[in-house]
C-alpha cells in the first residue's frame, strides 16, 4: 500500500513540475509548449485545462497586438511624410 501511495505521489508531482515549467515557458511567450494533464479527468486536468485556456486567450491577444501595430507601422511612414512635407518649417518662402 505504501509503495502505491508513493508511485502515485510521485506521478502527481511530476505532473506538477511539468505544468510548472509549461507555465513558465507561457509566462516568457512561447505560445507552442504543450500543456501537460490535458484531458486527465481529476483535478490537475482541470488546472491543464485552465492553463490551455489562458494560453490560448494569451496567444490570440499578442497575435492582436502585433496586427495592430503591424497595421500602425503601415500607416505611419504615410503620416510622417504628410505632415513633414505640408508643415509651414519645411516651406520655402514664396
């Protein structure tokens, strides 16, 4: 009995280490680690489940940031030129 409390001990922890270091993989970006006791039916399957979640919702939100500013980054140089070229310093007198 004690050697099936200790190998399922030990199952959890590294169930939990690996999590670990999923969500600290996620906390420096990298949106392709794999989220570990996905699909476990007890408890540390439902915190994978909550961790897929937020790295999901994590990976959409920067993907909308960088259009975003992908999407400025276009727009800009146009302005930049408009507004250097239109402005009273950069006219020479008539």
């Amino acid at each position: 009995m004690r050697l099936l409390a200790l190998l399922f001990g030990q199952r959890i922890a590294k169930t939990v280490a690996s999590m670990t270091a999923a969500m600290r993989q996620l906390g420096d970006g990298r949106f392709d680690v794999a989220i570990p006791g996905v699909g476990r039916k007890d408890e540390l399957g439902e915190m994978a489940a909550a961790v897929e979640k937020f790295k999901l919702r994590a990976r959409e939100r920067a993907q909308a940031e960088l259009e975003a500013k992908a999407g400025q980054d276009l727009l800009l140089p146009s302005s930049v030129r408009l507004i250097s070229l239109g402005s009273p310093a950069n006219s020479k007198p008539p």
